[in-house]
C-alpha cells in the first residue's frame, strides 16, 4: 500500500468511520464518542484516521509521520497527538480500551472499526415499525378497574 499524506479534500478517505461507542468524521475531525462530541485537530484527526484505516493493526511511528506531518516531525508530535485522542475517548494509556501503544513500535486501534453504519436490529413483532399507542384501559379490565371510577 503507497503511502500518502492525509489532508482534506482527499477523494479516497471516507466519509466516516463506525467504532464502539462511536464515530468519526475524518475530513472534519468531528468525533461523537459516548455522547460526547469534539472537534479534533488536523494533525490529531490524521493520526486518528490512520489507526481506523487498519484497526487491530500495528501503525509505526514512521508511518504516522509519513502520513500525517508528510516525513517531518518527531516522536513527541506523535505522543501529543494520541494523548488528545486517549481525553477525548475517555480513557488512559494504562487502561487502554480503544488506543494501544505497542513500546517502541507505534500504535494500534484495539476495537472494530468500518465505514459501514451500524446496523440497528428490527424489534420483534413488528418488522422494526411502531404501532401507534393505545389509549385507555385494555378491553379486558373489568369495569371497576378503569381509571377515574371509584367503588
């Protein structure tokens, strides 16, 4: 696989991608991550785009800098920018669920990831439509019951 820099308006970086608890907008670094919203820096939005591109996958620091900062930045750039990834997912490098850091190599998207939407199961009984609520009392409660009667 080529690699190639990140950026907006790139044609071949999809519109969004689907995770655990979530999901991100590359192109407008917009990330919704259990109930939480956040716009993320380019360079945070890049890095994060990457992991999600092969999740499960070890991503080296070398890739990520050619990717996102185009073969010019360094370790700590990298650091920064996954340490704003790990607050805006809520989590901690110690009790990673969603970012790992393999030591010495990079990092990798723990979770699924795809740019399909989730699909949402059909309720059962009713091919995934609602019927309209029924008002008052069911038919089968006796007359003394009904509410608003009093013995």
């Amino acid at each position: 696989m080529a690699a190639h820099t990140i950026h907006a308006g790139s044609s071949d970086v999809p519109d969004a991608y689907f995770f655990e608890g979530g999901s991100f907008e590359p192109l407008s670094g917009r990330l919704v991550h259990l109930a939480d919203e956040v716009r993320l820096r380019p360079k945070t939005a890049g890095v994060f785009t990457v992991l999600l591109e092969r999740p499960g996958h070890v991503i080296s620091k070398a890739e990520l800098v050619d990717r996102v900062w185009g073969g010019a930045a360094g370790d700590e750039a990298i650091a920064v920018c996954v340490a704003e990834l790990r607050r805006a997912l809520h989590e901690d490098s110690s009790a990673a669920r969603l970012i790992g850091t393999v030591h010495r190599r990079g990092y990798r998207f723990l979770a699924g990831a795809s740019t399909a939407p989730p699909q949402v199961p059909a309720r059962h009984g009713h091919g995934g439509i609602a019927r309209p609520r029924e008002t008052g009392p069911p038919a089968s409660w006796p007359a003394r019951l009904e509410p608003g009667r009093r013995r």
